[in-house]
C-alpha cells in the first residue's frame, strides 16, 4: 500500500507515511424530522449531509518524516492524501487540518512515530 500526502503550501515537498495507521471519519446527516400534535405522520425536513470529519494517523519510520509531515500540517493549506485500502480500492481524501495535531512515538514498539491529525473534508 502506498500512502503519499500533499499540500497546497508553496514549497512543501510531499511526504510518504509508511502507512495509514488510523482512518476514523463521520458525516452528520442533518436531516430534521418535526413530530406533530395529535398526527402519527411527522414532517421531514431533507437536508445536504455535511462534509466528512475525524482524525487521520499516518505512521513513520523516521522521526525525521514524522517532523515533515508535522510541520507541513501548522501551513495554512489544503492538503491530499492518496493511498489504496484493504481491497486495492484507491482513496483520496482533500481535508484542512481543525484543532491540535499531534505527533507521537509508537507506544507498542516505541520505534516509528505517529502523527495524529483531526480532519474536516475539504471540498473540490
């Protein structure tokens, strides 16, 4: 599997995790159903879903990689990554980074370094 991540930020070189260590993301439907007095039928309300959130983990061999993609991700940019999944399925994700990106060392091996990013999906 090869996972390769991008920004838009002038200068900065992409940078290749070893792998997607972590990929959790939820969509909030937005639908709205009104419940009505003394009718059994409720109003339904349909509404756009909004754009995908939740936090990726790209795992690093070098702690060298890890301070890349670290720093790559404190730019004011829109960033890409492209990896396949399990069944060879191809997967790009555009997303700006949203609250605290974090970078840590591997706990059950303490040999490759994590990096944790809170993504919202950013549109085409």
């Amino acid at each position: 599997m090869s996972v390769i991540v991008s920004s838009t930020a002038f200068d900065t070189p992409p940078v290749a995790p070893i792998l997607v260590e972590g990929w959790e993301t939820s969509r909030a439907a937005r639908n709205v159903v009104h419940e009505r007095l003394f009718n059994a039928d409720p109003i339904v309300s349909i509404r756009p879903a909004t754009t995908r959130k939740g936090t990726l983990r790209y795992l690093f061999a070098t702690a060298s990689a890890a301070q890349a993609c670290f720093e790559m991700h404190a730019a004011q940019a829109v960033f890409t990554v492209t990896t396949t999944i399990s069944d060879e399925l191809p997967v790009t994700l555009r997303y700006v980074a949203t609250d605290e990106v974090k970078q840590l060392l591997d706990p059950e091996t303490s040999l490759v370094t994590i990096i944790e990013i809170p993504y919202r999906e950013a549109p085409q």
